[in-house]
C-alpha cells in the first residue's frame, strides 16, 4: 500500500513566517471596518478570486458589517511555477448581474498585475454602479494597473508567498501564517 510520504512530491521548506496568525487577523479585522465604512448606499457585491482568497474572505465577511452578496471567479496564470505565465485564463466567469451594483473584488495577492488587470477589464464592461479593488497583499511591483486598490492587507516583499490560501503547485494553502518558501 503505498504510504503518505510515497505520493508526496518534494516540496520547498517553509524557510520564515512572513505574517503571523494574529497579525493577520488583525489587520483583516481592521480592513473589513474599512470596507464597510467605505460605502454608504446600494447594493454591494463582494466577488472573490479562487482559490487564493477563500480563506482571506471567509475572514473578511465576518467582519463586514454591510449586507452584501458573495460571487465568485476563478483566474489562473501561474501552473506549477512561482512566476506569472503572463497569459491569464479565466476558468469561471459568474453568471450573477454586476450592471448597477457596488462590486469589490477579493483578490489574494497582487504580483505582476497580470490576473488583476485582466479582471478589472472584464468586469468593467458589465457597468458596475462602481469596483473597488480589495487585495490582502500588494507586492508594489506592478508595472502598470488599470485600477489601483483601494484596499490593501500589507505591502507585501517581493518573495513567494504561501498560506492562508496562497499555493506552491496547489500546496501550503492550509497554514494559518503566510510564510516565505526557502529558495
Ligand atoms: P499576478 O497576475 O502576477 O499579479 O498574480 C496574481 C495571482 O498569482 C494571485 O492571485 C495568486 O494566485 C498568484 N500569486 C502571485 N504571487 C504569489 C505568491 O507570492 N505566492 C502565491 N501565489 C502568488
Ligand atoms: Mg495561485
């Protein structure tokens, strides 16, 4: 039979623990009050990229003190690597009516832009009432983006990042922390 540790892939180390449990928590406590504070009137839609967000959101919600509803879209440009292909696919579009409403987008991490500006052209041409940008990390290193965040988690270092939602290959999404992996 084979065992766990024959099916594993070798995987990077986690090499330091960039933003702890209680940090984040902290500070997405504090982002959710300001999301909240930021609108005053219509309907809001808080619309997630997976799979990197899942777990910044379910945070987030609890936090929201604003009725909303929750899409999704899934985005993929990175396969198996630590840099962005620069070509963006999108794997699923929400079927859910943006025209007239409040829509913020939930991202994970801003890297080279790529997913984002992809994103925000697309939904721009469904007419929101208005979109926002919500973004835990933002690596600053975006050459050019067609709408800045409005909210942002931390300024994050230009390393790999993974946990609390962020992969390698699809692993380390699960730890609690957001770590560096060991290079
Ligand atoms: P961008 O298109 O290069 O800005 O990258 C955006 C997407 O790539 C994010 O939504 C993540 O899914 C992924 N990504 C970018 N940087 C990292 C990282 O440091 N760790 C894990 N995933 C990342
Ligand atoms: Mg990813």
């Amino acid at each position: 039979m084979p065992t766990e540790t024959d099916r594993t892939p070798a995987l990077p180390r986690v090499a330091e623990v960039v933003y702890d449990a209680e940090t984040i928590a902290a500070r997405v406590r504090e982002l959710a009050g300001e999301v909240s504070a930021y609108y005053d009137a219509g309907e809001l839609v808080l619309l997630a990229t997976l799979k990197g967000s899942f777990m910044f959101l379910a945070d987030l919600v609890r936090g929201i003190t604003r009725p909303h509803q929750l899409e999704f879209i899934v985005a993929a440009s990175y396969g198996a690597g630590t840099t962005s292909s620069g070509h963006v696919r999108l794997l699923y579009d929400p079927q859910a009516v943006l025209e007239g409403r409040h829509v913020v987008l939930i991202e994970d991490i801003v890297d080279s832009g790529a997913t984002l500006n992809r994103l925000v052209r697309l939904l721009q041409t469904r007419d929101p009432a208005s979109l926002e940008i919500c973004t835990l990390l933002h690596k600053r290193i975006a050459p050019q983006l067609v709408v800045e965040p409005r909210f942002v988690g931390f300024d994050a270092p230009s390393d790999f990042l993974v946990g609390y939602g962020l992969d390698f290959a699809e692993h380390f999404r699960h730890l609690p922390f957001i770590g560096r992996l060991e290079t």
